[in-house]
C-alpha cells in the first residue's frame, strides 16, 4: 500500500537540519553521465510486468509472494555498538514504520516490488530524525541524476501532479532506493520478470491455448468438406448460412458434444494434433522452470513436475532460505544501516535469522560441531555461533 504524506508545493520534507557542509565526494568517471538534472523514468514497463508477470501469470505470482513473505518474516534487529538494543528509536520505527503498517508489511511491499520491478523505494518522513517510513510505488518514482554521480532529487507523480524530494543540506537523502543490479543502467535495477518475460510470455500462451480448447469442447476442430469427389463448390450464399449455422448453433461451450446435422454431400473430417504438436504441455512446464529459476525459488516448492534437483522438500526450501531469502534480507539490512546509520549514530540495522525454522537444522548442526570443538574456548565458540555476550 502506497500512502502519500505530503502536500503538494512543501518543500524540505523529510529533510534534516544542516548539521555542517557535506563533504564533497565524486567519481571522476561521473562526468560522463548524461542526463544531470534532469529526471528518467524507469525504462522497463513496470505496468505490463505487474499485469502479465504478476496478475495473469500463476507461477510469477507465487514466486514473487513467496519471497516477499519469506524475507519480510525474517524481522530486522537493531545493535547499538554491538549490543542488540529493542527500545532504541530506530527498533521501534522499524517495528511500526508508520500508523498504517507493521514493519513485516512495510518490507513485504518493498520485496515485492523490488521482484516486480527491480527498484523499491522508501521514504523517510521527519524533521531531524525520521519519524515514519513509507513505500512508494514503483513505476511513480523517477531518478533526478546528480553530477556527482548519484541521485540529488526523485520526483514522485501521480495523476499528472508531482512533487520533488531533494537531499538535505547535509547532503542526507530523504528516499532510499532497494534495486537489483542493472548491467546497462546506472539509476535503476533489473527486474526479474524482464529477464523471465519470454518464459511468462510462453507460459501465458499455453494457457491461453488451453483455454481456447476447453471452450472448443476439449478436442481439435474438424472440417466440413463438400463435393470431395466431383469438385463441386457451394455458392457464397450457401457458404455464408453454413457459416452462420456453424457459429450459433456447434460453437461455444453450451454446445460442446451436440451432433451436427449434415445434408448431402457433406461430410465431416475430424482433425487430430500430432504428438509434436501435444509437446505444449512439457514446454509449459519448461517455462514455468525458466521462471522460477529467474526469481530463485526451487521448481519442487512450486509443485512443478519434471524437475528433482533436491531430494526432498526439506533441501528445496532450505536451498531457497539459503541461496534467495539470505542474501535478499541481509541485502536489505545494509541498506538500511547505511541509509539510517547517519541519522541514529553508533546504530547498525541486521537481519535476525536466529527464529527462522526452515534454517533450524543447520544451526542445530553448527552448535554440535561448537560444542564438540574442545579447543575453542567459550567466547569463540559464542562468537562463531553468532551469539553475543
């Protein structure tokens, strides 16, 4: 959910007071970059992924909720010099980031978009010290370039009417961009769902063709043929009624089955599909894999046939933890400190992994190989376990 806090023509929201000149810092390559000044939109079509990658298409949809919900159950915690701190301001503005949202659904929309579109973006709202956070949508936003090489503005529109968010004059940014890195683009990242677009476009397809076959009364279409034997031809107001006849009264699902009544010289030939032509069922199945391999979720949490790279479901979802969650939410922590970190001094934001069961076997076989490891002493072993004092 997107909620717009600010009036339009108010300006220095969200900024901090001047706490000093910001130290001046620029990549000498920077210079090159066109564009200052002035603000890009996102080159992909954020509308047409959202509809045909997450609205239409069944295996997008779910891969893109399950990381969503996965990373935002796993919860932030916030350590003031090393030492994990519930009470501190920032705990509890990440726990309640703002009267209409917990902290897991603020990050759930984060996730979400930033599978989406590659890019998610929050907002922080306060006078010195950020008070609330807000996501805003993505295909809203647009990069104002700076010229030292980072953003010194976002725009924000809605409706034809929008509103500039520039740094504070210490040079802290209001807005942090979350994005998935981009090969060819320096504001934006890369979404998923374009990288997966020819699998969803092939999956759609299967389905949509399904469709037409279940409305043709599941089984190819035949044809009528006349005067096969001495070439004769209908005339084109015989060829129109049949026509006509053929479409109200044998096409359509309420007619599925109803035998057609054929006058002379007709004669019915039924059309079979080829075993090559039936191979659509394992290339959807193909493309449903492509997708999922583009999001990063195994193909067996999906229930999707052909596919045995792990054992069981316990390895799959535990690789799916491991190998797409983690590194997402720890991602996501350190932007975070980086983005806060100057605003709540000494403060540095992690991803609390400790509570998520579907990584409870590894820690439990960690702690066997600590407690068996009789030459470390106990402070190593607490360390290595990731436990503090």
């Amino acid at each position: 959910m997107v909620s717009i806090r600010w009036p339009f023509g108010q300006g220095g929201r969200g900024r901090a007071p001047n706490r000093g000149a910001p130290e001046e810092k620029a990549s000498r390559a920077a210079v090159l970059l066109s564009g200052v000044g002035r603000a890009r939109w996102t080159p992909n079509d954020y509308a047409s992924l959202a509809r045909e990658g997450y609205q239409k298409n069944a295996v997008a949809y779910r891969c893109i909720r399950m990381i969503a919900e996965a990373a935002a159950s796993a919860p932030f915690a916030v350590f003031v010099e090393g030492v994990r701190d519930e009470v501190h301001p920032l705990a509890r503005l990440i726990r309640r980031p703002n009267p209409e949202q917990s902290g897991a659904e603020l990050m759930e929309a984060v996730y979400g978009a930033l599978q989406v579109s590659g890019n998610a973006w929050v907002e922080a709202v306060g006078d010195e010290v950020p008070e609330e956070l807000w996501a805003l949508r993505s295909d809203r936003v647009k990069v104002v370039p700076g010229r030292s090489g980072w953003p010194e503005a976002w725009e924000y529109c809605v409706d034809g009417r929008s509103v500039r968010i520039g740094r504070g004059a210490d040079g802290w940014a209001p807005v942090m961009q979350l994005k998935l890195w981009h090969p060819l683009d320096d504001w934006y990242g890369l979404s998923p769902l374009e990288a997966a677009a020819q699998g969803v476009d092939a999956h759609n397809a299967a389905g949509a063709w399904n469709k037409a076959l279940l409305d043709n009364a599941a089984r190819p279409s035949g044809a009528l043929v006349y005067g096969a034997q001495k070439g004769e031809r209908l005339t084109d107001a015989q060829f129109e009624a049949l026509k006509d006849q053929l479409s109200s009264a044998y096409s359509g699902t309420e007619n599925a089955g109803r035998p057609i009544l054929l006058e002379g010289g007709m004669d019915w030939k039924p059309l079979s599909l080829t075993p090559a032509e039936m191979d659509f069922v394992a290339g959807k199945h193909a493309a449903a894999r492509e997708i999922a391999l583009a999001f990063g979720v195994p193909p067996q949490l999906l229930g999707i046939p052909g596919d045995a790279t792990y054992a069981n479901y316990r390895e799959a979802n535990t690789a799916f933890w491991r190998q797409t969650v983690t590194p997402l939410v720890r991602k996501a922590a350190g932007a975070m400190t980086g983005w806060l970190g100057g605003r709540f001094p000494g403060c540095e934001v992690r991803a609390d992994l400790e509570a998520v069961p579907a990584l409870q076997a590894e820690r439990d076989a960690l702690w066997a190989r600590l407690e068996a490891a009789s030459f470390l002493t106990e402070e190593e072993r607490r360390r290595m376990a990731g436990v503090g004092e």
